[in-house]
C-alpha cells in the first residue's frame, strides 16, 4: 500500500506526470509554429488540417477526422473556417452522397512548400541539446505512449489533462 501512496504523491507533482508534460510540450510547439504559419493566415488549428490533406488530398470529413484525432462535429467546424479561408472546398461523394471529400485549393496547395520548412525550424528548436540517439528514442517513445493509450482515449468523453 506504501508503494501506491508514494505514486499518487509523486504524480501529484504536474512535473512528474507525462500527460501534462506532453501537453505543455504539445502546447509550446503549437504556440511556435503558429507564430510561423499566422503570417500566412494558417492557425493552429488549421495547420493539422492542412498537414493531413497535404499528404493525401480528397479524403472523406470521417477520414480527416480519424487521421486530425478530432470528432466529427469539431472537423465540420474547423473545415467551415478552412473554406471561408479559401483553403478547402468540400464535395459530396459521386458513389454516396452522404460521403464528403476534402479538396485542397490551389491557395493551400502553395502555402505547404512555404510552410512545412516551419516544421523543421520548430523541431529543430525543440530537440536542442538532444543526439540524434535521443531524438529517434524519443519518437519511439512518444508512439508506444500513445499505442498504449489509444483504446483508452477511443472510449474518451473528453480530455482529462492527466
């Protein structure tokens, strides 16, 4: 029982709890790269739209969602916005017309050869002081975190900020 009251003690401590520090650390690199995508109108946000669609043009709003880790209703909104940006157009499905795919304009399409170097800048930032060792061992990491969750976090009401 010892054991279990000095967990719950040492986890007590936000610094030593992994959630919070992969949130503040999610957090820090979605603050950076925004600095360097609002300059072409891109948020936060959006760029997780974008990035997706970048790699594979034309995929359904459930597939956007699925691969963004947002439900549904969240993807409808942020895809509202991605359109009265001018960097989506949404078109029903010619097989379903209950399917909708997401197209990147031409505007979006431009903006990925200036943006994505962003994405180096901030990695790079971010990973300081880190070998290459490191930084392989922390990707690997980071996935095992997240394949250890994913079942827990697919039955999830919301965001428990552990």
């Amino acid at each position: 029982m010892a054991k279990r009251h000095d967990e719950i003690g040492f986890f007590a401590d936000p610094g030593n709890s992994l959630g919070y520090l992969s949130r503040i650390a999610f957090r820090s690199f979605s603050r950076a790269l925004e600095l360097r995508t609002q300059p072409h109108g891109v948020s936060a946000g959006q760029w997780r739209f974008l990035r997706v669609l970048w790699r594979e043009d034309g995929i359904t709003q459930r597939e956007l969602s699925r691969r963004v880790g947002m439900r549904e209703p969240t993807t409808v909104i942020a895809l509202k916005g991605l359109e009265k940006s001018g960097f989506v157009r949404r078109q029903p499905s010619s097989e379903d017309r209950r399917r909708i795919h997401v197209f990147l304009t031409p505007l979006a399409k431009r903006l990925e050869a200036k943006l994505l170097p962003s994405v180096v800048e901030v990695n790079r930032i971010a990973t300081q002081g880190l070998s290459a060792a490191e930084i392989d061992d922390l990707r690997r990491l980071l996935r095992k975190v997240g394949q250890n969750l994913a079942g827990e976090a697919a039955d999830a009401p919301g965001d428990p900020g552990a």
